[in-house]
C-alpha cells in the first residue's frame, strides 16, 4: 500500500504554539510598524471532482498540482470522483487510477482521498457488486476516516454506501461519524466533515443524526463546516443551527457553463487560525506561477517589439468630409528581435475580447482594459476591405502591408481610425507570445474659414498612449471675421489644472498646467503660441514661443516666450470643464487667400505627473486652414 495514504498512521502536522515577534529595525523615521505577528494561519486544500469521461480534464488537475505545491498547505484532500470509473474492467479502473497517481503523486505535501460515485461503483449496474470499492481502499485508502491535525479535525464520509444514485448513511457508518464528532468536540479544535454527495440534499440519506451531533458541537463553542460536491458547480448551502454548508465545484471535472453559473475549474483552500476561526475560498486552477514563468531574454524581446518603431502607418488618407474616401493604407513592420515575429491584425471595429494565454486558465483582460473609448473609436465609419494574411517576418527585417479601407462622405470631421495588431514570437520555453500593436491612420485636416464657425472639429489623440485619461474629445470651431481669426474650444476636463511653472521649454513641451498651443505655418517660418487657460496671472497674456536647436541633439529644441499682445483670449468655466475663446489678426496669421499649415494641440493633466496631448491635426498630415480672399 502506497507510504502516503498509511491512515492508521496519519501524520499529526505540528503548528507553533505561541506568535513569534518581528523585532523592526527602521532605516529611517515614518509610521510605528507593527512588532507582532498575525495570529498562525494553517492551510488546507481541498480538490474538487476531477471525471469528465474525456482527456482534457486532466491538464487542469495538472496545473492544480502545481498551483499546490507552490502554495505548499499543510495537507490536500479530495471530495471524491477521481477516476471516470463505472466500467467493467479491472484493467481500465487501474489504468485510470494510474493515470491520476501520476499526477497527484508530484504533490509535495500529504493526500489524502476520499471515495466518490465514479471511484467505487461497477460498470455492471449492480448494487450488489463491490470489486470496485474493494479496488478502491487498495488503491486509495479507507472508504472512511478521520484525520485528527493538531489545528483542526477532519472527518471524511462514505456518500456511495448503497452503490447506487440514492446515497444512504449505514447505521455503522452513522454510529461512527457521531462517535467521531464527540472527540472531535472535545478537542476544541474546528471540525471539517467532507464526502462526495451532499447528504443533506437527499431525503433518505439519514443526515440528521449526524447533522444533531455537528449541531451540539457548534453550540458547545467549536467552528463546524461541511463541505461535499458531486453536483460540478459551486454553490453555499443556508447555514443550519450554525453548521456551515457548501458544495465545490470542479478541477478537471466536466461543466458546461461559465463561473457566475457556478461552474469553473478550481481549488478550494481552507484557511484555519490558530484562534479556530475557518475561511473557506477559491481559487480558479493555473493561477499560480513559477519564478522562471517569464525569462529576461523574452520579456527584451517583448519589450523591444511594443517599441514605436516596430509598425508604422506610412499612408495619410483625406478626411471624408466632402465626400467618401477609399484607398490602400500602408504598414510597415519592423521586426526588432532575434527571432522570427508573425503578425496579423486589421481595423478596430469592435471592443477587443479577452483571451487563455498558452496552456495556463489565466484569462488575460489586457487589450480590453487599455482601449479607452474617447480616443479609440470602436464605431468608426471606416471599413477594411477583405482580411490581413498573416506576415511572418524574419529577425532584422521588416515588411509593408496594404489593408484596404473605405468610407462614406460624413457630416463632420471625424476621428483617427484605429488598427490593432498582434505579433507574435516564441519564446525560450516554446509558448508563443502576443505583443499588442496598435496605430492610427492620418487624416488630413482642411478648413476653408469663413464667417461662420460650428464646433465641430475634434481634438484627438492622434498616437496611442496608455496614459491617455479616460475624457472626450476637446471641440474646436475655427471661423474668420472682420480681419479676425476666431478660435472657440470646448474642453471636456473634470479637473482644469493651473501650476505655475517658469522654465519655458517646460511649459511648451511638458506643461504641468492645461495649456493650448496654435501652431502656424511649418519649418524655420512656424510660429507657436501659448495659452494657458488657468494661469493666476492678472495679465493674462498669450505668449510667442521661439524655438532655439540643441546643439549636437537633432530635433532637440528650448523655448523662449514672450508676450503676444495681438492675440486676446479668455476662458468660460462650465461644469464639465471649461472653453477657451481666442482671437488673433488674420494677417498675423498669413495672407489673403493664402493656404497654411496649421495645428491647435491641448494639453490636459488633471493634476497628475503625465500630460495628455490632443491635436486639431496629426503632425504627419499636412493640414491646413485656407484663409479668407479678403479680410
């Protein structure tokens, strides 16, 4: 018989009588830390049904396994229904039994079974019939025991004496459970009643005597809680007199709905101090991980691939403002690792949807988490012709793509359409990774102003950032008048932001305070204009921002400011954030007639240490403002 399940030698698992103390040594001064420990916390883990009568039960027992042995309690029992069973050979019983001893004889603390339906009734269909349950204490152990830890009292029952659906209690059995309880009481240590079949459940199973006797234990002071499965679905009982009832689930065992129907693959971990107070909860199988889970060398390679450089969109389209828009858009990959990427992805049309990484339960949420739906729009009214075939691009190397697009003429100016895509390597210990990609496709911004101005142009974020703030969109409308330039934009911000800041080139280039920045003009000719709407300052003035290069750091600039007394503005506070009215000369701006480069960016921080960026314009885009033949 197997060393492990010796029950008439059952290991007593010592715990430390009294609480340790933590003497703190303090580098420095802060809060008193605390100098005593938690009360002593024991751990038992119990493993739900595993049949499933098909292969693929048997991984998540497997990574239960692990998941045990990691998290190292003091013992694992199980609530029955180890081997699908029910057959009429030996052969295959034993086959069956192998196969999950393989398994289980990995754990690294003490097992201890108990006898399920699958586990001990023939395939013949006859009650009478008891070779299985012979096999089974052979194999397994006792049909029914107790186990007395030192911080706890476990009894576990024989739900299957009938061998037949009905479960019914012997009267052997019944005398021996209450004579159980009894000590169990007098040991003053929480009881723990495990089996396969909630007996409670069933009108002739002759629960009650046992259910009395666990009764006038918890009313004489000790924790008692009942624990069964066989339904494969977690579900709490109503407590009865104090006695706590619950039925597991399943780890391995065949479900067919998802967690909120109560069904998913898990362990059930009891937590017991040393005071007796029990905490019964779960975990779904897989969720711990090994040190080695993820090596150096892969996360670079991940690190290196999320870079800005590995996709780019190298195409702009026209926004389709005047009419529909169609064409091939460009991605170019750049495959920055030593290995091999694949990768394929298209137009996000839709709300990205959760998916298994590798061969671990892990449900990874991240692609859903990070689209923020004031800057990714899920409803764009862009379309992608056909599908991306997959491309596979060899380490150093890069390749281009065309994914064709159309959209309909549209009433207003409209967002950046967003592609995601996904490049996949794999890694030293074989599983294949995805690396989330994502870009946005220029549009062209061009305002022929006139009189006339609606708020009905967008401030976006033009480049993905995952410190983009979860806020809509700033609006902008742009309109001529009188020899005036009429810039009106609403700002949807719950916290208007003003800290004051002398360095200029911060102010420009990271601002700590909201701060709109128009931009005229391109090249050595541009000119760039500051306005903070939330300045303190009595004068209020917008300011001229000079560019002067780093020198030896290409595309490196500092900033000089000085007033623009031309250009007026003024700020209108609202409840959901606050508009900005400004007004500049038109020949401040160009010509008459003339087309010119232009661009209004809105910085937003909210008090926080990021700033957010969102532009009138993709700087790649070109876009423009035509201004009136006369002013």
């Amino acid at each position: 018989m197997r060393q492990r399940i010796m029950f008439l030698a059952l290991v007593f698992l010592a715990a430390p009588a009294a609480l340790g103390q933590v003497r703190i040594e303090a580098g420095t001064d802060g809060r008193a830390l605390p100098a005593a420990s938690e009360p002593i916390v024991h751990t038992l883990a119990i493993l739900p049904d595993r049949t499933a009568g098909r292969d693929w039960g048997m991984p998540y027992l497997a990574r239960a396994v692990e998941d045990l042995n990691r998290m190292q309690p003091q013992a694992v029992f199980t609530i029955g229904d180890m081997v699908q069973g029910y057959t009429r050979s030996m052969a295959r019983y034993d086959a069956e039994a192998d196969a999950y001893f393989a398994l289980i004889d990995q754990l690294r603390v003490p097992f201890y079974p108990i006898a399920g339906n699958h586990d001990v009734i023939s395939g013949f269909r006859s009650p009478g019939d008891h070779q299985f349950e012979e096999r089974y204490k052979q194999r397994f152990g006792p049909l029914y025991f107790a186990a007395y830890l030192d911080f706890a009292s476990v009894i576990a029952l024989y739900s299957d004496e009938q061998l037949q659906s009905a479960p019914r209690l012997s009267e052997a059995q019944i005398e021996w459970a209450t004579t159980q309880v009894g000590i169990a009481a007098q040991r003053n240590e929480p009881i723990i009643v495990l089996m396969h079949k909630p007996l409670w459940r069933y009108r002739d199973a002759q629960w009650e005597r046992v259910h009395q006797a666990l009764a006038e234990a918890k009313r004489a002071g000790t924790q008692v809680l009942v624990v069964a499965g066989h339904f494969h679905s977690l579900q709490r009982d109503p407590d009865r007199d104090g006695v706590q009832y619950q039925i597991i689930g399943t780890c391995g065992g065949m479900i067919d709905q998802g967690p909120l129907a109560g069904q998913m693959q898990h362990l059930a971990l009891l937590r017991i101090t040393d005071g007796g107070a029990m905490s019964l909860f779960f975990q779904g199988v897989g969720a711990t991980l090994p040190d080695d889970f993820l090596l150096a060398e892969d996360q670079t390679r991940a690190f290196r691939l999320k870079g800005d450089r590995t996709v780019e969109c190298i195409t702009t389209l026209d926004q389709p403002l005047a009419g529909p828009v169609s064409g091939a858009v460009r991605f170019r990959f750049t495959n920055p690792v030593d290995v091999p990427i694949r990768v394929r992805g298209g137009l996000l049309h839709a709300m990205p949807e959760p998916r298994i990484i590798g061969d671990w339960t892990l449900v990874d949420r991240t692609a859903v988490d990070i689209l923020n739906p004031h800057v990714s729009d899920v409803g764009t009214p862009f379309r992608q012709v056909g599908e991306m075939a997959p491309v596979t691009i060899e380490a150093g190397q890069s390749a281009e793509v065309e994914l064709e697009v159309r959209c309909e003429a549209q009433p207003r100016m409209i967002m950046p359409p967003e592609f995601d895509f996904t490049a996949t390597f794999e890694d030293s210990q074989g599983r294949t990774v995805p690396v989330e990609l994502r870009s946005r496709v220029p549009l062209k911004m061009r305002s022929v102003l006139g009189p006339y101005g609606a708020v009905d142009m967008m401030a976006c974020a033009w480049k993905y950032d995952v410190y983009d703030l979860p806020e809509p969109n700033p609006e902008i409308g742009l309109s001529a008048h009188e020899g005036r330039l009429n810039i009106a934009i609403a700002v949807r911000d719950n916290v208007p932001c003003w800290l004051a800041e002398e360095y200029p080139t911060v102010r420009v280039t990271n601002p700590p305070s909201d701060a709109v920045l128009v931009r005229i003009g391109a090249g050595e000719s541009q000119r760039l204009y500051l306005i903070e709407p939330m300045t303190s300052d009595p004068q209020r003035p917008a300011w001229q921002a000079t560019a002067h290069p780093v020198p030896g750091q290409d595309g490196e600039f500092t900033y000089t400011l000085q007033p623009e007394p031309r250009i007026t503005w003024e700020t209108i506070r609202t409840e959901s954030g606050y508009g900005v009215i400004i007004q500049a000369p038109l020949d401040l701006v160009g010509q008459s007639g003339q087309e010119v480069r232009f661009n209004i960016e809105i910085a937003d921080n909210d008090e926080t240490y990021h700033t957010q960026w969102r532009r009138w314009a993709d700087p790649r885009a070109g876009s423009t403002i035509i201004l009136p033949s006369r002013f």
